[in-house]
C-alpha cells in the first residue's frame, strides 16, 4: 500500500511538472528569421498562447488583438509580417494541421491555416485553407495591415478592422 502512494504521489508531481512547463500560457524563447525573434506559437485567448504550435488559438478584430500578446511579446508590425513574406515559405502540414513554414531549419516557424471568423454570424471561415495574421499597424480609416497565408502563396494586404483574424507575437 504504502508503494501504490509513493508512485501516486512521484506521477502527480511529475503530471503537474509538465503541465506548468508545457500549458498554454507559456512559449519558449522563440525562434529567429530575418533578425525578429517570433513566438513559436498562436494567441489563444488574450495574454496566453496555445499549447502546440500546429493549434490555430483565438481569432480576434483589430482592437482586440492589440492587447492579446503576452507580456514580453507584442504584435508585429506590417514590415515586419512583410518579412515573412520575402523568406523561403511553403505550404505544409503539422500533426494534420496545414499552414505554411516560413525560414529555414532550425529557425523555422509554422503559422496554421486557423481561417477567420464571420462578423455576421460568428462561423468560421475557410479554417485549414487560409490564415490571417493581423499586424499592429492601422491602414487608414477602419482597416489594418494582415499577413494572408494560402496553399499557393503568402501575402501582405488590408483589411477591415471588425474582421477576426489570428495574432502571431514578436519579442519586444
């Protein structure tokens, strides 16, 4: 009996060890491409991120995704997203989730195929085809700069700002 609690203890302790090291709320350090060190992760709900990089985590509007990074991370700026772009990027899949992998190994990032949500109705869009990453920067009266991501190329363009898109953060 007294065998049967000690590993009922050790595996409680070894299952919470993990789970604060692996939750949703924390990324590692990382990863480089073009000098912008990038989270390797998607928001999930406003200061979190996912657990799994393949995880498409939260859509958010413009305004909501300026206060979704965690502390020590911030959104991107159009330049900066534009930079993605102009690296080597192909279209793949990680755990059966597709997107793209911009740079190359080992600082390669996956941004998932996460979709985008309906302002009228609140479905989602296009999940598993299209992604789109909102930047920090507004483009005029009611729109903002995005990064869209596709199976057949990556693009900067602008689009409204009630629109719910993904958020991919960069260190400050």
């Amino acid at each position: 009996m007294k065998k049967m609690t000690t590993i009922a203890i050790v595996s409680i302790m070894a299952i919470a060890f993990f789970a604060s090291c692996g939750g949703g709320s924390t990324v590692e350090h990382g990863v480089e491409i073009n000098g912008i060190r990038w989270a390797t992760r998607n928001v999930d709900t406003p200061g979190t991120f996912v657990r799994n990089p393949e995880n498409a985590g939260g859509l958010f509007t413009w305004e909501q995704a300026q206060y979704a990074c965690p502390e020590g991370w911030r959104m991107p700026t159009d330049a900066e997203l534009e930079t993605l772009v102009n690296t080597i990027n192909e279209w793949t899949a990680m755990n059966r989730a597709y997107g793209r992998t911009f740079g190359t190994a080992p600082n390669q990032l996956f941004l998932p195929a996460a979709g985008s949500r309906s302002i009228t109705n609140g479905a989602i869009l296009n999940a598993g085809a299209v992604g789109n990453y909102w930047a920090g920067v507004a483009r005029g009266a009611g729109s903002a700069w995005s990064m869209h991501i596709t199976g057949t190329n990556s693009n900067m363009g602008s689009d409204a700002r009630a629109r719910y898109f993904s958020v991919r953060c960069v260190a400050e």
